[in-house]
C-alpha cells in the first residue's frame, strides 16, 4: 500500500466519520497541535532514556508518556467526527482524568513546596517536559474554540471530558519537569522579582 492517495492533492483530507473537509477547518486545526504534542512527548522520551526508565506508581515514566500518546490519538477520533455515523469511539472516560491525577500527586509526595515561579530549562529534559506543557495548553486553546462553535454537534460527556484531560495533562508535565530535576539532582530555577 502507497503512503500517498493524492486525495489530499486538493486541500481536502478525510475525517474519521468518512467525510472530508479543508485541511484548514478548525477541527484539524486541533488535530494538528495534538500531532505536533505527541511528537513532542516523543522528543522527551528520547531526550534521557535512562530517565524515562524510573518509576511512578510502579510504571516506567516511558509507559506514562506512550499512555498519553494514545489518549492523544484517541481525542483526535473524536475531533474528526463531525456527525453520528455510529462509528465506534475509542473508549476515553473520566477514569483516565483519575489516573493522570494518581500519577500527579505520586511526584508531588516527591517534591519540596513550591513557593516561587519557576523558569523552564533547568536541563534537557526538563525542557522538554516544558515544552509539552506549553503545546497541551495550545491544544487546550484550540480545542476551547472549537467545541464552542454553533455549526458543530459535540457529545457534552466527550466534549467535558477532553478539556478535563488536557487541563490535568498541562499540569501533569508542570510536575514533571520539576519531578525531571528533582530525580537528577537540579534545583528548579526560580523567577526573582528584581
């Protein structure tokens, strides 16, 4: 099978429901910024392969992250299906809000108070966790604009769910990059008011 169909050769691509629409309609939009995220949550997986080997909550913080990479391919399904076609959704619930929770407040027990503003960039990898931070709340951004449209028919429960997961999943990598540190022996950078 060829990577290339040409169908896309006039601005068009197909959406999960079968129906196509501009490449630059708001939905793919988001779809786009959650790409670019997973690729970003891959660049920190590779950016400290020892690291991503430590545990929380007796899981590889690899396994964590790839977990998020397809909790992120899952919300795209839902963002691509602009009508009932009564296509099977990938299964995304509350409980995985839960379990991104679970792993937040497990590094947190780790970590000194936070009592100051921290700037991002302490290492590499703590960089990186920064950065997935910042793409998340860009995805968040989107995606608040794009469920507020009149012209599309969301499900209220996918609709409550997905800001959900992306609000705990911006803060799950603020923890992170401070837990990044905190396991390689750095001090978060503080912001000093001059």
């Amino acid at each position: 099978m060829k990577i290339y169909t040409k169908g896309g050769d006039s601005g068009t691509t197909s959406l999960y429901d079968g129906g196509r629409a501009l490449k630059s309609a708001p939905n793919f939009r988001v779809i786009g910024e959650m790409d670019e995220l997973s690729a970003r949550i891959g660049m920190l997986c590779a950016s400290n392969p020892t690291l991503m080997t430590r545990s929380i909550l007796e899981r590889c913080l690899s396994d964590i992250l790839r977990e998020v990479q397809r909790v992120l391919q899952d919300l795209n399904s839902y963002v691509a299906v602009t009508k009932s076609t009564g296509k099977r959704l990938p299964s995304v619930s509350e409980a995985t809000v839960s379990n991104l929770e679970e792993v937040i407040d497990s590094m947190e027990a780790d970590l000194p108070k936070l009592t100051k503003f921290i700037l991002p960039g302490v290492t590499v990898t703590d960089s990186h966790a920064h950065m997935c931070r910042t793409q998340t709340r860009k995805v968040e951004r989107q995606l608040v604009d794009l469920i507020n449209r009149e012209d599309i028919e969301w499900d209220c429960d996918y609709r409550d769910m997905m800001g959900s997961y992306l609000n705990r999943l911006s803060d799950f990598f603020f923890v992170l990059s401070r837990w990044i540190c905190y396991e390689e022996g750095e001090i978060d950078c503080f912001y000093n008011l001059k």
